[in-house]
C-alpha cells in the first residue's frame, strides 16, 4: 500500500551542474526522503563559456523544481545554496502559486502558505550578453498558434530558428511534421524527467498539472543564449491570461504559464540577469484565438499535416494517435475555432471524417467551451468563452454549415443566451461586433518594435 499523501515539511534545490563536453544541463532537487534529476541535452556546440549561459541555466533551475515539488506539496521551499533576488523570490513565490493553481485545486491543497527561503544575492547579476541581432528563436508546438507565429517571424527574420523539446531517443510526429512545412532550421532539446514521477501511485505523490510552459520557455532561453540569438518569441494568445475558474475568491488557471503574469515576471528577471538585448515576448499576446485561426486559415500548406490534439502528444507511444481523435476538447476546440474561416469539407479532411462539430454526442463538450453548460471550463488549453461564442455564430451563419445540425443548434442556443455566463465573457449580441472585436488588437503586448508588426508599433501598455 502506498503511504498516505501528506504534504512535507520542505521542498529543497540541491543544485544543478553544467557539462559543456556533453551539452547538458542536470537540476537536482529533494523532498519526502526522495532525490530527483532532470537533464536537459543542448547537443554539441553553442558558446558555454558565456557568463549569459550560467544565469540562464540559473533560471531553468528555478523554475524546473515546480514538477517535482508537486510530488509532496512541501510547506517551505528550500533555495539551498543557490542565491537570489527579492525580485526572483517573490516570482518564484506567484510561480508555485498560481502556476500550480490547477494541481492544487484538484488535490485539495492550499498552496498560499507556501513560504520560499534561501541566501540573499550581494548583487544582482548581469551576464551583458550580446547576440547577433534578427536572430529569433521560436518554441514550437506544432499547433496553430505556433505555426502562425513561425510564418509570421520569418518573413521579418529569414535567420529565425524553431525550438523544439522532445524526450531523448523519441520525436512528436505532430510537431514534426508541421515544423517541416515551416523549412526553418530546428534547435533541439531533449528534456528527460526523473522516472521516479511516474511512479506516483506507488510512491504516494501529489500528481497534477504543472505549468510545463514556464519549463520549455527557459530551456529555449538556454538554447537561444548558446546560439548567439536576440529573441525567444513565444506562441501565447490574450486569452490564455483568463481563468479557467475562480475558486475561494481566487483565479485558477489551466494556462498560467502561457499568460501575461508569467511572461511580464519571466522577462524581468531575465532583463536583471542576462541583460535587455534578449527579449521574451509572446507574438500572439494582443491577439485572439479568433484572430489565430483566421492566419492560420490562410496557410493551407499546414492544414493536412498539424495536429492539437491531446492524444497525439502521449508519452506512452502505444497509445499515441497519429490522426485527430476527433472527441477530446482540444480537438472541439480547434474545429470551433477554425470553422468560421475554413471550408466545411476541408476541416472534414483535416479530422479525417471524424469532425467534432458533425458528432451530435458532443453537444456537452461544446457547450462547456460556450460557457452554457453546468460543467466549468475544461482545465485545457482552450480559449475565452467569448472567443467560442463569436466562432459558433459566425460558423453558422456560414452557407457550408447550413446542414451542420450541431452547430446550428449551438448558434440558436447562443443567440438566446444574454449576457456574460463566465470570466472573460461579453453579451455578445451580434456576429459582426463580435468578430470586430475579437478580430482587432486585443490589450498590451511585448513585442519589440523590431519584430512587432505594423498594427501593434504604437503599443497599449
């Protein structure tokens, strides 16, 4: 029998080690009367004595620790060794929070007891990296937002590169194949967990979700300081910034790590130790997935090869999907998002005649996205119900979908719907503003006027 789940008493950063002979990167870290390592492979070459590179694997440390600590939930976080800023103590603190308010919801947990220890830093570093300017790297995921982000990029910055982290001797076809299409060259990470996480079952661990996107975004910071480049330019939407729910008074969100708070906390610290000539920014953050979906409807190189879908990412290979399932909610999602733009007959072939909007069963699952349902928003990376309720009406009004009985049902439902029924959500009483909105520049972004395109250069914040 496994041992109760019980929180520890501390969480503990046992250090991390540089191998440049090898490319990796290894972080240590304890709890519970358990040691964990994760490596991080770089591949060979790069310029590992850059001061830029040390304060860069610095911050991968930090913010790695989050998939282990979660395994006992422990009361105080221990630094170790490892110095450090009040500014990057107090982010670190929103990190563990907020970026495990999913994980602790679904536990039961009440991580804002959480204290955050370790020695003060005498100074706070700066690594004064110089890249080679126009030189972007773009994490990529395989989906829309990424695919639109790597076309857009490139047209401005012909040297940009894409980022992919994958496990060591194992490839997603689903983020190949699309970042194939792209013709960018491709900066591999190989990111390997401790095997002891999988044995949470057995060992008594916490599971949960944990805010992975924080994780990818400092290991490409790594890879893009190795190579000498100017910019990590994220795939992150506006909406991924609304909570899935709010819980107690407080927001809890599926996608914290891909929201402006991350990603306003991340490029601080990151311009205190390293320096402003690299900018973190996301490219999509004053945009919709509305507005996503429609570039991406535009770029039909990529309609017969992306995939989102949950099933197509498993870790088990035996059970990974090398089509759409066609049932999940991302899957939903997605076709919601791209039925306004696209053809009914060409979301058809790219769900392989399996298209969520034609499944009468799926009705629930798409009223929980439309925010119309009893059930709260899937904890999924899925978008603003305002977002969903614009795609329904302007796909029905669609002379393709006139037949589409699902969806015409859901477009009747919403137009009979007044009002705002979930965080973010807006009456939405026509398709036209609606669209107008959501098509348009949406709040503040970090975009550098020289990767920022013509209709954000006069900025919002």
């Amino acid at each position: 029998m496994p041992p109760p789940r019980e929180r520890a008493d501390r969480f503990c950063y046992d250090g991390y080690t540089i191998d440049p002979a090898r490319g990796e990167v290894r972080c240590t870290y304890s709890t519970a009367g358990h040691s964990f390592t994760e490596r991080f492979g770089f591949g060979h070459g790069g310029d590992w004595e850059q001061p830029a590179v040390e304060q860069a694997v610095r911050l991968l440390y930090l913010l790695v620790g989050v998939s282990y600590y979660k395994t006992a939930a422990a009361h105080r976080i221990d630094l170790g060794a490892t110095s450090s800023s009040d500014q990057e103590r107090a982010f670190l603190t929103q990190f563990y929070v907020d970026g495990l308010g999913e994980f602790a919801y679904r536990n039961g947990v009440d991580l804002h007891d959480l204290s955050l220890v370790g020695p003060d830093a005498l100074a706070t570093p700066n690594a004064e990296y110089t890249p080679v300017p126009n030189r972007p790297l773009i994490p990529f995921g395989g989906g829309i937002d990424s695919v639109v982000t790597a076309s857009a990029v490139r047209a401005m910055a012909p040297e940009a590169a894409l980022c992919i982290v994958h496990p060591p001797e194992d490839r997603f076809a689903a983020i190949e194949d699309a970042a194939a299409v792209t013709t960018l060259p491709v900066l591999r990470i190989t990111r390997e967990i401790d095997p002891l996480v999988r044995r949470s079952d057995e060992l008594g661990f916490f599971n949960g979700h944990v805010p992975i996107t924080a994780v990818i975004t400092a290991a490409a910071l790594v890879a893009a300081i190795l190579d000498r480049r100017d910019a990590v330019v994220l795939s992150n939407e506006w909406s991924a910034s609304v909570p899935t729910l709010v819980h107690g008074g407080r927001p809890v969100n599926h996608q914290w790590s891909k929201g402006m708070e991350f990603e306003e906390g991340f490029a601080r610290l990151v311009a205190a130790s390293i320096g402003p000539r690299i900018a973190v920014f996301s490219y999509l953050r004053s945009r919709s997935e509305l507005w996503v979906a429609q570039q991406f409807s535009r770029l039909t190189a990529f309609h017969g090869v992306f995939r989102s879908c949950n099933r197509a990412f498993q870790q088990n290979r035996s059970e990974r999907l090398s089509h759409w399932c066609g049932v999940c909610d991302k899957c939903c999602f997605i076709d919601l998002m791209l039925a306004p733009f696209m053809e009914a007959s060409a979301l058809r072939t790219v769900f392989g005649g399996r298209e969520p909007l034609e499944n009468p069963e799926l009705k629930v699952r798409f009223m929980n996205l439309l925010g119309l349902a009893p059930d709260a928003k899937p904890f999924e990376c899925v978008g603003d119900v305002n977002e969903c309720r614009a795609a329904v009406v302007l796909a029905g009004a669609r002379s393709d979908r006139r037949d589409t009985a699902l969806l015409q049902t859901l477009a009747a439902i919403v137009a009979a719907t007044p009002g705002p029924a979930a965080p973010g959500a807006e009456p939405l009483d026509a398709a036209e503003p609606a669209a107008t909105g959501l098509l348009a520049p949406l709040g503040p972004h970090y975009i550098p006027d020289r990767y920022a395109p013509s209709d954000l250069l006069v900025r919002a914040h």
